[in-house]
C-alpha cells in the first residue's frame, strides 16, 4: 500500500471510519474512496458489487457497521444482525471479486464468551457463551471474521480482521438511547453539570471492569496491520489497561467539573463483568498505543463542547 493506492474506507464517516481517514492522511495517502450512506447502502448487494466494479478500489478498510450500547442491542436485535451481516457479506464478497488486494474487517472485542479468561486472548473465540445483551451484535462480527477466513482459505483471498477494545473519541455517539458507556457518561455529567442536577444515576453496580481504547491509537494500528500483517489469524487491540466502571465515572465526573453525586442503578444490567485484551500479538509485531485514558477523555470532552 503506498500513497497513491485507491483505498476504500468503508463507513468512513463513523467513529472509526473518519479516524482510519486521519490517520491515512496524515500518513501521506491521497487517494480515497469514500461514500455516503446516501450515495452507497451497503445492505444492497448490486449496488455493493457495482461499485466495486466501477470503482476498482485496492485496499479496503471494513469499518461500516451498525453499533449501539446495551440498550440499542436489548430494543433492535434482528436490525443488529440483519444490518451487519448484509453490509460485511456484501462488501467482502464484492471486494474479492473485484480483485481487492487487501481487505481488513473490523471487529469487536465483544465476540469473546461473556466469561473468558482473562486478559483475553484470540484463540478464546467461539470457547463459551456470549453476553447476552450484545449477542447478535457478536454474532455477526464472529460471521465477518470467519467470511473473510473462509475467503483466504478457499480463494486465496487477503483479508485479515482486527478485534477492538471498547473505543472512543471525537466523533463518537453521545445520544444516550444507543451510545456506548463513556460517550454516554459524559453526555450524562455534562448535561447534570450544565442543569446543576444533585445526581447522576448511571447503569449496573459500578463494578464491572473495561478496557478503553482511544480511537486515533485503534486507526493507527488498523493502518499498521493493513501495511504489516497478513496473516487471517484474528489480532486484538487495546490498551492493556483496564478501569472498573465506578473509577471510570469518577474520571469523568473530575474531567466534566460535575460537583453532585454519582449513583448506580443496581437494576440494570452489567454487562460482561471484565473485558481486558491480550495484546501480545500486535505488540510483538511492534505497535502500541501512545494516548493516556485520562488525556484522551479530556481531548473528547473538549471536541464535545465545541459548538
């Protein structure tokens, strides 16, 4: 991949997307292909396989998806299956017929069984149960990631996956009916903050433990693994730190300036009680993450307030 390959970010305009697009340019690479929702519903597959055909891309980055928190996962299975296993099916596919030389899918961490060993490493796929309350979202990461292996293995196809820890930054969804829990923390004590709220309730017991992962150092890798890496072997990504989700909200709450209370809603589900990633194949590859949790919290907080 130099800098003049034509390189298709696919969802380039969410989270990860629009951080993998930074990072690129910044590493000198000009020649992007790049679609809206609007111009490219990568659930249509003639639509899919015609602009690959047209447009002829080398290198695919498959960072479409649709994603979402507890909530948004527990109201909207089927569209949480049905969404994504149509997007990555239909680009992978498409991607290998037109002769791609390389694709990279994005994963998650969640596709690991709900009570893994921990740190987790890659081999724990598909060795226990999920957790329930992001299941089809898993379910259908685990159908990408063995496609794409499915598509090495019987067409000789290049196309690696990398699994990501929890992520955030600018960009990220700070609606509190489908965001992920850090975004929808400081959504919640920036607004508590603002209207001078006595408390903040938040979900689960506090307990639960998480790995965060700012999303620049996650594009950063996903450009690393697209030059360094091409083995179908699946690759996690981190931090190799973890907090539980009580340190996280007193983080955030010193981050915000929210005076009130913290409380936690013991009723509502926890989640996974701990998801730590074992990093130890990337990093002997030669990568790490260069930003802190706290300075990273504080640079999406600071791209939040802006008008």
């Amino acid at each position: 991949m130099d800098s003049g390959s034509r390189i298709f970010v696919a969802g380039h305009r969410g989270l990860v997307g629009s951080a993998i697009c930074r990072s690129l340019r910044s590493q000198g690479f000009t020649n992007l292909v790049l679609r809206t929702r609007a111009e490219l519903d990568l659930r249509n597959q003639a639509a899919v396989q015609h602009f690959f055909q047209e447009s002829r891309p080398e290198f695919v980055f498959l960072a479409a998806a649709k994603v979402g928190g507890i909530l948004a996962n527990s109201t909207y299975p089927a569209d949480f299956l049905r969404d994504n296993l149509d997007i990555q099916t239909n680009v992978i596919d498409a991607a290998y017929r037109a002769g791609v030389k390389k694709l990279e899918f994005l994963g998650s961490s969640c596709i690991y069984p709900k009570l893994a060993p921990q740190p987790i490493r890659e081999e724990y796929m598909l060795t226990g149960e999920l957790e329930p309350t992001n299941e089809w979202y898993a379910i259908a990461k685990i159908a990408g990631i063995k496609m794409a292996q499915a598509y090495t293995q019987q067409f000789g196809f290049n196309a690696i996956s990398l699994m990501p820890t929890n992520l955030y930054g600018p960009g990220d969804n700070f609606d509190l009916e489908s965001s992920h829990v850090l975004p929808a923390m400081l959504r919640k004590f920036h607004d508590a903050k603002t209207t001078q709220a006595v408390e903040v309730v938040l979900w689960g017991s506090g307990a639960p433990r998480r790995e965060f992962l700012h999303v620049d150092d996650l594009a950063e890798a996903a450009v690393f693994l697209m030059r360094h890496y091409d083995d179908p072997q699946i690759v996690n990504v981190g931090s190799g730190e973890e907090v539980t989700i009580r340190e996280l909200a007193e983080m955030v709450q010193q981050i915000t300036g929210y005076q009130g209370r913290i409380a936690f809603d013991s009723s509502k589900p926890d989640g996974t009680p701990r998801k730590l990633l074992d990093t130890s194949r990337i990093s002997a590859l030669g990568w790490k993450p260069m930003r802190t949790l706290r300075s990273g919290i504080e640079s999406t907080y600071e791209w939040y307030k802006q008008p």
